[in-house]
C-alpha cells in the first residue's frame, strides 16, 4: 500500500516531468521556425545549459536540422563522453567561462574543484577537436590579475584564445572607468604580443576612446543585426543582456519581429549621436546596454547621448576620426599585411570551413562557419557550390559557364581568392 508522503512525492516528480517535457517541446518548436526563418547558426548560452536533462535530444535535433552549433558553458559538466558527444553532433568551437585561477574561480562559483572540472573540459574539448576559448570577466576586485591569469592558463594550460567580457551594467558590481579600459587592453597587447596568445575585448567598444593601437583587439557586435537571444519559450532579445524582448518566434513571423519599428530605429542609428552616425572608423556606438541592463537602446557609456552633442562638437570629433584613420592605415597597415593569411588557388581549390546559404534579394547571403557571413552574386554563388576539392580550375570554369557562358577564367579567378 502507498503511504501518502510517497504519493505526493510521486505527483511531484510527474509534475517536474511534464514541466520538462512540456519545455522541450517548446524549444523543439523554436527550432523549427528559426529553421524555417533561415537561420544559420545557433549557440546554446546561459544559463548553464549542461544542467537541462533534454539538452542532448535538442543539440540532436538542431544537428539534425543543419545548423551551426556553438555553446557557453562553465564546463563543470562536460566530461570526456560529453565532449565527444558534442563534436560528433558538428560542434567546432566554444565558450568556457572562467572567473579567475583555481581559488578565485571556485570563489565566485561557490564549488570547490569548479575550477580544476572547468579545466579538465578545455582538455576533453581539444581532444575531441573543439576548440575552447576562455571568457574572462574583469572587474574591480580582479582587473590587476588579467595578465597572471592569460599567462598561467596559457603555458599550464596550453589555452591560446581568451575573450575578455565588459561588465555590464549591475548594482552588484562597481563600473570600471575608462582608464581601466585602457590599461586593460594594454594587458591584452602585452599578453598577445609575448604569448602569442589571441586576446579580444569581445563586447564592443567606442573606437574614439581607444588608442590606435588597440583597435585590432576590439570585438563588433552585431546583436539585433545578426544575430539575437531566443529564450526556450521563444522571446526575442536583441541583445542577451537586456532585460526588453522584441517579439516571440512562435507567435510571430521572425520577418515582422526582425523589422519591427524597434529594431529598423536601432539600426538605422537613432540611439547614437551625431558624430557616430559620420564617424569614418564606425563601430557601432559601443555597447547598447553599457548604461544599463534596463535601457532598450542606448550609446555606449563613454559617449555622449544625441541630445548632449552639437554638430559643432560633432564635427570636430569626425574630423579628428578621419585623420586617426588615415594615420591608422599608414602606420598599421604593412603589419595587417605581414599578419593576415594569403590564400592560393590550387588546381582542386576546397573552401576549407562549412558554410549555410539562403537566398537574399538578388543574390546569397552565405554564412562561413568561424568566419562570417557574406553577400554573393548568383555567379559566385556558382563558383561556390563547385569549390569542393575534387573539380580542377578548368572543370569549375566550364560548369559555371553552363549557366553564365560569357564568364571569363580570370573572373572565376578573382571570386576564388575571395572565397578561399
């Protein structure tokens, strides 16, 4: 005979059932109008997904339905198996999120060995061919111990790619200045020049108030251009650190949602001030939550709002932007050249990534898995889909020209090295 209490803990285990099943339900179908909307990429971020008992049949499921996977993740769950799991379902690349060395880390996390698991992940990872970046968030209290930390993860670790992460905006934490910004990113030159290490200020960040010298380590971000946060329940963020959605996938056409009035003023810079809106070395403002997690779309914290700006000021502002430019391309520019990869046609060219198309306007917007998207005419499109390693220069030649015959080999040519 079932005693009482065992009954009730019965119903309570069915019930955290259906709230499981009736979630991943939910999220299955996000994934079938992302798939249907076009999307190419989808990268699963936190909270921890790891700790959902469904994540694997949903990684499946994306797999399945062709898209990029990437992920965020604190590792604490990610074993040997796991990380095989995730290569054998096409994840390439990932995110761990680490706080700081071993004592630092699991203070922050509250769980001892957080530290040494979230480690012993980055290995799993690496041998089963993903590659880990580790993101870094400085903040008052640990902003002096950035470059110890790059460098003990580096040659303990054999860790090579970091993404230091802004503080958002938070009444936990204290706001970092603009000098700790700088100094910062003086950090990162060092770390990058002597360790050889790849360092990025991921979120993005105001040119106009960072020397020349660092811009080469400053992210973009494209939220609510390129990409955006969908929850399990389907509401669109333009950015994950907002608190405002902009719509729902499931119950709204991601073409409606995607050109809603909110986001066509975001992108057609109404937030910004004059001298962002001219500005010649253009990074979009800086962040758009800088100020705070509760404003919709707002200029970075370190310049001005619109209505604070002249266009005296603004004026002034781009003509000193120009000239830092022009200085920037003078100085920097052979160094670019003597660091960026020359690519070269050989007689079987091979893209050397997979890429997802979808055709746009009058041509295709084509997503380069690590790399990016890219617009491309119906030709090159062509060129494209017989780039597979196993047709010669000569046989691309004469398949493209089945459908374009006045196309030339030297034409074939030039979009080759544009795509290789």
């Amino acid at each position: 005979m079932m005693q009482i209490q065992e009954i009730k803990d019965l119903t309570k285990v069915q019930k955290g059932e259906s709230l499981m099943l009736s979630r991943k339900k939910r999220i299955l179908e996000v994934l079938d109008k992302l798939a249907l909307a076009g999307v190419f990429e989808i990268r699963l971020f936190g909270g921890e997904f790891t700790v959902f008992k469904s994540w694997r049949e949903i990684l499946e499921y994306a797999h399945e339905r062709g898209f990029f996977i990437s992920f965020v993740s604190n590792g604490y769950l990610i074993d040997a198996e796991t990380a095989k799991f995730l290569a054998d379902h096409g994840v390439k690349d990932c995110t761990i999120s680490i706080h700081g060395k071993s004592d630092i880390h699991d203070l922050v996390v509250k769980k001892v060995g957080s530290f040494d698991r979230a480690m012993n992940a980055i290995k799993y990872l690496k041998s089963a061919g993903v590659s880990p970046t580790v993101a870094y968030t400085p903040n008052i209290s640990n902003i002096n111990e950035l470059e110890e930390f790059i460098r003990h993860l580096c040659e303990d670790y054999g860790v090579t790619s970091f993404s230091i992460s802004r503080l958002f905006s938070d009444n936990r934490y204290e706001h970092l200045s603009l000098e700790d910004y700088h100094y910062l990113l003086e950090v990162i030159h060092k770390c990058h020049m002597t360790l050889g290490v790849d360092v990025l200020l991921a979120d993005s960040f105001p040119r106009c108030q960072v020397p020349m010298k660092f811009w080469r380590y400053l992210g973009y971000c494209s939220q609510g251009v390129a990409f955006a946060q969908v929850d399990f329940n389907g509401n669109i963020k333009h950015c994950s650190a907002t608190a405002h959605s902009v719509g729902n996938v499931v119950t709204d056409e991601m073409s409606t949602v995607w050109s809603n009035n909110q986001l066509v003023n975001f992108r057609n810079l109404e937030h910004l001030p004059k001298s962002c809106k001219i500005c010649p070395i253009f990074c979009g403002g800086g962040c758009t939550v800088s100020r705070g997690v509760n404003q919709k779309f707002s200029p970075d914290e370190f310049i001005p709002w619109p209505k604070d700006e002249g266009w005296v000021n603004a004026l002034l502002k781009t003509a000193y932007n120009r000239m830092r430019k022009s200085l920037h391309r003078l100085v920097f520019w052979e160094q670019y050249k003597r660091t960026k990869k020359v690519s070269t046609v050989g007689e079987y060219p091979l893209v050397p990534m997979r890429y997802r198309s979808r055709p746009e306007g009058n041509g295709f917007l084509v997503m380069f898995e690590g790399v990016g998207t890219k617009m491309l005419t119906p030709i090159a499109f062509k060129v494209l889909q017989n780039v597979t390693g196993v047709n010669s220069l000569s046989k691309i030649g004469d398949l493209v020209r089945e459908d374009y015959p006045k196309v030339s080999d030297e034409t074939i040519k030039v979009i080759l090295e544009d795509l290789l």
